[in-house]
C-alpha cells in the first residue's frame, strides 16, 4: 500500500467502545458536477432531450392545432370572416352559430337520441366480444381456427361491399337466404295456401334493431378489432385461476363472470371506449339505417341553420367554420369521456399484450 | 359378485370421463362464440352472397315498396365498371398506388413515436393523452368534415403547416428539396414521395394511433433484462434498437402492416371508397357499385396476402415456452 491509497481511503475514528465513525472524503461539489455535466455523453443526452420534446410538441401542435382553428371559429361572428386582420382569435365574439345550431337542428334531441344508441352498441359489443374472444382464447374446438379466419374476415371486408346488401337486408329483414327465409315460409312467400303470419319481411329501417342485432352478434362496426384485442388479453390471463375455479365447484361461465371479468375491466374500458365513440361519430351504419323519416341522430344536425343562411362576402368560409362548430359540438361529449377513460386506454392495451 | 360388476362398469367409464372433460369444454368453447356463429351465418353470410348476388343483377324495387325484382345480367356490371366507367380504373390505380406509398410512412412514423413514447421523461401522460386524441375523434363524421375543411386553410395561410384542408399550404416545397438534393442524383420519384409525406402529416398523424397503440404494447412486452444485458454489454441506444427491439418488435410491425391496408382502405377518406360511394348515390348505379368494391376487395386481398408473406419471412418470433 502506497501513501496515495491510504489518504484517500474512508478514516476510520473509535467514538465510544461499541461505536465507530468513518469519515469519507468527498469528491468536490465543481469535480462531480463537471464529470456529470461536461461530457460528451451528457452533452449527446441534453441535445436528444431537446430534439425530442421540440418533436414531440411540434406533432402535438399539428394534432391540436385544427381543433383550436374550429374553437376559435366557432366564436366568430359574420364581421370577423370579411375582415383579413381577424385570425385565430374573434375580434368580435358572438354565441349566435351555438344558439342557432341548439335551436335549428335540434341538437338536445340528435344528443339524447345518439347518446342512448351509442351506450346500447357500445356496452353490447364489449359484452359479446369479451364473452367471443374469452371462447377464442381459452377453449380449444375443431373449428375455433377456422372461425377466427372468419371474424378476421369480417374484418377485412369493406362495410361499403355489403351497403347494399345491409339495407336490403334489414329493409326486408328475414331469417335466412332469400326466399328460404323463415318469415317468407310462414308468411306465404313460398305458398300461397301456407301462411301463418300476414308478412312476409319485417322493415328494420330507422329503428335501433339493426344496429342491436349486429352488436350482439360481434358484427358491428370494427368487432372484429376487439374480438382480436379480447383474445390477445385473455391469452395473457394464467389458466391457473379458471383451474382454481373449477375446483371450486363453479362452471364455465360461472367462472368467466365471476373471476375473469372483475380483473378484465381496465381491457374491457379500452373496448368500450373505442366502441363508443366509433358509433358516436360513425356516418356509414346511421346512414345505410336511417334516412330523413328516422328518428335524429347527431350526423343529421350537420347543415346550415337557416337564420344563419347568408350571402355574404365570406360565406364560403363562414359556412365551413359553422359546419366545424356543428363537429365540435359533436365531439364535445367525447371529449370528456375521453378525458375520463384515457389513462385507461394505454394501460388496457399495455396489459393486452397484442403479441402475435 | 356385485362388486366385480361394479369394477367392470367402472373400467371402461374412466377414459369416457377424460374424453367428457374435453368434450364439455368444447362445448363450453361453442357456447361462447355462439354469438358470432349465429350472427355469421344468419345475418353475415346471406349479406355476403347477396352482396355478390346483386354484383351480378340488375335491381328493379316493386311498385309499392312492397318488395324488389332481380335481373340476372351475368358479368354486365363489371363490365360496366371496369370498362364504361370512364374515371373508375384510373382512381383505383392512384388509389392503389396511393396505398402503397401509405404503408410504410404510417408504419415507420407510428414504431417511431411508439419508441418515442415508450421511454420516461418529461410530460409522457400529456403527450401520450394527446397522440391518441386521432383515435378517438378524428373518426367518421369528424373525418367527413375535415376533408374540405376552408376554415383551417384560412387559418393557417401564411403560417404553412398541413392541417388536412388539402395542399393549399406546404411546409416542404418541391424547390427547397430539390435545392438540398440537386448533387446527391437523387430521383425525382423519391423527393415527390418526401415531399408527400412532410406535406401529408397531418393525414398520417391521424391514421397512425391505433398502430402507435399496438406497438406501444409490444415494446411494454420486451423484457427489461434483456435491455439490462446489454447495456451491460455496453451497446449503444442506436445497436440496442436495431439488435433488440426492432426483431423483438416484427411481428407487432406485420400486425401493424396489416391493420394500415385494411383501415385506410376502408377509410372514409380513401378517394377509391369515395368514388364508390359517389356512384352507388347516383341513381341506378349501385349494383355497379356493388360490382366495383368486389373488384376493389380482391385487390386489396390480393396485395394483404403478398405483404404477409413478403414480412412474415422476416419476422423474428420469440420462443415461448
């Protein structure tokens, strides 16, 4: 041991019999700081963090900014579109395109009305796709293979193939293949002499049904989607608890009800947020299922209330912006569940563990 | 004697029970899919064939409202679309084309963000709440009014930055790039398609969260130990990513691959959906329609399978035990 070690190795006092003291020497507070900070490494490290948050900000602004463009629109009156000073923030502020939305387009009405179809779908296919993936996932059947290549192929399938067959089907709703249809059978499609009920197909139009229906058979709107996602969480889920179950005496779907949904539910919110809000603003299925005589639904408040009608120097934009306020009303709702239900949203698909 | 009878009954009985374990559970397995079984074939299946049906008919509805009438007119429709339909073809080969340029930029930018996102650092939750606001509302109806949206392009006139109301504004200009890229012999493809995607972001931004979500996933997935043992090792982030997580992370980038070709074209804002649609609305053209988004899913089918085949030879999986 040469002098060196010894003078900077920990000095070691006796205090008290039983006790003892060890004195370090501390590196200088300028020596840590420049080992810390003036290095490349650090240096590396600093520039990344600023790429990094710059980025970051810079795509959080190119989200966010649309959105800040139709508030801010929404606010302005017919003066602030003619006048090119006026930009992002209204010179003079007005509720007027609220009002007039409120009142023109029945917008309470189209709310209430959305709200209750899309809480209807929404808890329906979380409900029906858990119970499909949960059999996709744990149960092993001849066909299990094949029918998930079906549900993926529900999919795959462009909803705008099927328009026309899905209006012709819940226009003229019958169970079964074209004139093999149980309500054509019974109602004298097929015999004249054999009939049973006075119709022959049942008009579905402008009513919940069809939506209903395709929801509880997991055929809705992007099902397949959470089919996949409740497979992909339920194959993470350890056998051991359904075999502990099991002894205990419960059955299967005793066990799926008691054990497996409690711990599903953070997976379960992330389906049912998606599913909400997919039918909130869907325009395809409210479309093809409803026309003018149907009850109102959020898409139909989207046109220019007439007191609001003008021929005014700005009217192409003036009617874009009132059209953007009718989207932002829309949304509104969302917004605030999404607010609710985000932290689950990553924490559910965090734990789904969508691996292969 | 009874109790030698007993046994011989209970004998055979012992395997049947095993066999009845899974048979029961088999059935369990039937009951829970049930739902979609029904569903498929009593409402999924007859649409699908009649979807086919009508590709191949010409649709007459009743006096009366009462039923409707069909003509089979064979192959008339695709006819019709692929040949009397003077813009159908072109739309389908940009939109195709437009397709496969897509792909990879919504791939590359959502693992980008994913890996992004993933690590700890300042103002992660708030970053991530609003990298999934696309998600959840720039759907649909939101989608449809934003596709000719004059009220961004106002706003943002003079400031230049994408906020999908079209190419009236370009961050990138095709000078400036060129400028950048006169001596580096460079194709003029290639600096289109850079400037497309600069130009498109917001578009991509929008059509990649739900890939973002599934990446993030699949890297939450990847053990730390195996990060731990190599910085041990002493890799760097720029080896660890290429050596770790990008073969850990394939086949998320196959799912990924996958879910863009089906979203975007099924997408609202897919101009070859657009057409399509814009020709079932007018008047008696929906069974020709009908005719084109057959002609459409095929190809689209088509290019799926390749692609699959084409990563899935790369991907890495995991053994799993």
């Amino acid at each position: 041991m040469n002098a060196q070690t010894t003078e900077n190795s920990p000095k070691i006092k006796r205090e008290t019999k039983n006790k003892i003291r060890v004195e370090f020497e501390r590196t200088s507070l300028l020596t840590r700081l420049r080992l810390r900070f003036l290095t490349g490494n650090a240096l590396g490290k600093a520039l990344w963090w600023i790429f990094r948050f710059i980025l970051l900000l810079g795509i959080s602004y190119v989200i966010l900014m649309p959105f800040y463009s139709k508030i801010a629109s929404s606010f302005m009156s017919r003066e602030d579109f003619v006048d090119v000073t006026v930009k992002l923030i209204p010179k003079y502020p007005t509720l007027d395109t609220y009002k007039a939305i409120i009142e023109e387009n029945n917008y309470f009405q189209a709310l209430l009305n959305t709200t209750l179809l899309s809480l209807l779908c929404a808890v329906l296919q979380t409900f029906v796709c858990s119970l499909i993936g949960y059999g996709f996932a744990k149960y092993k059947f001849k066909a299990s293979k094949f029918l998930f290549l079906l549900v993926i192929l529900t999919m795959i399938i462009p909803h705008k193939t099927l328009h026309l067959s899905l209006l012709m089907k819940f226009r003229y709703f019958d169970i079964g293949v074209g004139k093999w249809g149980l309500f054509n059978l019974l109602g004298g499609g097929m015999i004249e002499s054999f009939r049973v009920l006075n119709f022959t197909s049942i008009n579905l139009i402008n009513s919940y049904w069809p939506l209903v229906i395709l929801s509880v058979t997991g055929l809705g709107f992007k099902n397949g989607l959470y089919i996949f996602m409740m497979r992909q969480f339920f194959r993470g889920v350890p056998d051991e608890l359904e075999e502990s179950a099991y002894i205990d005496g419960y059955g299967p779907f005793r066990t799926f009800f008691k054990i497996i949904i409690p711990i599903s539910i953070p997976m379960m919110i992330t389906v049912f947020l998606f599913a909400f809000s997919w039918q909130w603003t869907d325009n395809f299925y409210t479309s093809v299922f409803f026309n003018q005589q149907g009850p109102k639904l959020l898409p139909d408040i989207i046109k220019i209330p007439k007191s609001l009608d003008t021929s005014y120097a700005g009217k192409t934009l003036y009617e874009a912006a009132i059209r953007n306020t009718c989207g932002l009303m829309i949304i509104t709702p969302l917004i605030v569940v999404y607010l609710f239900c985000q932290k689950f949203l990553v924490q559910g698909i965090e734990r789904s563990g969508i691996v292969g | 004697m009874t109790k030698a009878a007993a046994a011989k009954k209970a004998a055979p009985q012992k395997p049947r029970r095993i066999a009845s374990l899974d048979k029961k559970k088999s059935r369990a397995g039937w009951l829970f899919v049930l739902p979609f079984v029904i569903g498929f074939l009593v409402i999924y299946l007859p649409i699908i064939i009649d979807s086919i049906k009508y590709s191949f008919v010409e649709l007459r509805t009743l006096s009366g409202g009462t039923g409707y009438r069909t003509i089979f007119v064979g192959l008339q429709n695709y006819q019709e679309a692929l040949g009397g339909d003077p813009h159908f073809v072109r739309i389908l080969i940009s939109g195709i084309r437009q397709l496969i340029f897509d792909i990879p930029a919504i791939v590359i930018f959502s693992l980008f963000m994913a890996v992004l996102l993933n690590k700890k650092m300042f103002g992660r939750a708030a970053f991530r709440a609003i990298f999934f606001i696309p998600v959840i509302l720039s759907t649909g109806l939101i989608a449809g009014i934003d596709a000719s949206n004059a009220v961004n392009e106002y706003m943002e006139s003079g400031g230049g930055i994408d906020t999908g109301a079209g190419t009236a504004n370009q961050i990138v200009s095709m000078a400036d790039f060129s400028w950048l890229f006169r001596n580096m012999q460079v194709g003029t493809e290639l600096l289109t398609y850079v400037t497309n995607i600069a130009n498109n972001i917001y578009g991509i931004i929008n059509r990649s969260g739900v890939q973002m979500l599934i990446f993030l996933a699949g890297l939450q997935s990847i053990s730390p130990a195996i990060y731990e043992s190599c910085s041990i090792d002493g890799a760097t982030g720029w080896e660890t990513f290429w050596k770790i997580t990008f073969p850990m992370i394939s086949p998320m980038i196959l799912v990924n691959t996958i879910y863009t070709v089906i979203d975007s074209f099924t997408s609202e804002s897919n101009s070859v959906m657009a057409y399509i649609d814009q020709v079932y609305s007018s008047g008696t053209g929906n069974v020709v329609a009908t005719a084109m988004s057959w002609i459409y899913f095929i190809i689209v089918i088509a290019i799926t399978a390749l692609l699959a085949a084409l990563i899935s030879a790369y991907v890495f999986y995991q053994k799993r035990d």
